[in-house]
C-alpha cells in the first residue's frame, strides 16, 4: 500500500505552444510515466482542474517513499520536468505522504 505520493501540477501551457503543449502531454508525456508504473511507483491518477484556477491539471503518483525518491532522480522523470517546463506554465512537482 503506497506510504507517498508525488504531486506534478501545470496551468495553462505557455503562449503560442498550446497545441505542442496538448500533444506532448496527451502523447509521450503522460506515457512516459505510465510505462514506469507498477515499476518506479504503483498507481497514476490523473487530475483536471477548473479553466479559470490556477491549476488546469495535473497526476497524482502513488508508491513508497523510496520508489519515488528514485523515480524523482531518474533520467526519464528529469526529463519529462524540462519538457513539462517548457510546455506550461505554473508546472511543479511535490513530493508528500499518503493518507
């Protein structure tokens, strides 16, 4: 049963690449992380927020503490916060623990 959670959370993507932005997240984006569960973390939910807020979506990724601490330093997750980075505004990643 998952002790923590890894919160990743994006506003509305940057000027111009909302296009880009959509296709990165719907595409490679979200797969690259699906393809890490049930190994670096064991379950995704997926988040959609309000239009208007300050968030417009975001995942949830549930697992141990260990598990996500590797997964936070991987290649492959470092490399999906740069694309996020670049593709919207307001994106972070916080890490907690589960309820």
């Amino acid at each position: 049963m998952a002790t923590a959670v890894v919160f990743i959370g994006w506003n509305q993507p940057h000027p111009g690449q909302e296009l880009a932005s959509k296709q990165y997240l719907e595409g490679p984006g979200l797969a690259s992380l699906r393809a890490l569960q049930g190994r670096c973390f064991e379950r995704l939910e997926r988040l959609s927020g309000a239009v208007i807020g300050a968030l417009e979506g975001g995942a949830l990724l549930y697992g141990e503490r260990e598990q996500l601490d590797a997964l936070r330093s991987s290649q492959t997750f470092t490399h999906f916060e740069r694309a996020m980075s670049r593709c919207f505004e307001g994106f972070a990643v916080v890490t907690g623990t589960s309820p």
